[in-house]
C-alpha cells in the first residue's frame, strides 16, 4: 500500500465555485497509484468542496445563487455576525456542502465523471486563502 499528500493554498476572489481538479489530478496520476482512493479535505469552516459539473458555468452560477435564496446574508436572527453579514450564512452553506470528498481511482487516473470537476465552493463574499489537503491511497 502506498499513501501520498498533496497540499494546496487556493486563493479565491469571493464567493463562487473554483475548479481544483488541474492541480490534482496531474499529482494523483504521478504517484505511480493505479488502483486507490483520493480524499480531498479543507480546513476552513466558511468553505467547502464539492464534485460538480464543469462543462456549462451557468451551472455554478446556478448553484451559487441557490445558496444566496437558501441562507440569505443580513438575517436579523443570526448572532454570529462578528466578521461581518456573510460570515455565518458561510459557516451554514458549509454545513450543507461538505469539508472533504472521496475519488476512486482507477488505472491510475481520478475516476471522475466526463463532466465532473473537483471544486473549492467559497462562502465568503472577500477574497480569501484556502487550504486543501489532498491524500492518495492505494497500490
């Protein structure tokens, strides 16, 4: 069995869905792993990640707006607003995403759909500097 990790710093421009998948699907194909498993974490709890289409954009921007309507910003019944009026619907979309995901890998390559992309899905409405920790296993 053989293991490797990958970290990443994502730098972002605000809310909206980042492809990560060109920076780590090259990494996991040089690991020499044929068959494994890709776990992807982020160690933020104002982000998330998310496997999502990455053919049509207005798929993210579909998506990105179906959270503002879900958790809108400004909502006079949060207590947590320290770090400003995105700050707690970020930690409530997060909850609803994901901090980590899971990609078979198959003869050596990420068994990602054809259409399927890795992405960082920020929260926050400034730009922000994510970690992404990124870990293979397999033989």
């Amino acid at each position: 069995m053989k293991q490797a990790q990958l970290e990443l710093k994502v730098l972002t421009k605000g809310k909206g869905l980042y492809d990560i998948t060109r920076r780590i699907a090259p990494w996991a194909a040089e690991q020499g792993i044929r068959t494994g498993l890709l776990t992807v974490f982020i160690s933020h709890t104002s982000a998330s990640l998310t496997i999502q289409e990455n053919a049509d954009p207005d798929v993210q921007r579909d998506i990105a707006e179906f959270f503002e309507r879900l958790v809108p910003e400004n909502t006079p019944w949060f207590r947590h607003t320290i770090e400003g009026p995105d700050d707690m619907p970020s930690h409530i979309r997060a909850v609803l995403t994901s901090p980590q995901l899971s990609v078979p890998v198959r003869a050596g390559k990420l068994a990602l759909g054809i259409w399927q992309a890795i992405y960082v899905f920020e929260h926050r409405s400034e730009p922000q500097s994510r970690n992404v920790v990124a870990h293979l296993l397999g033989e």
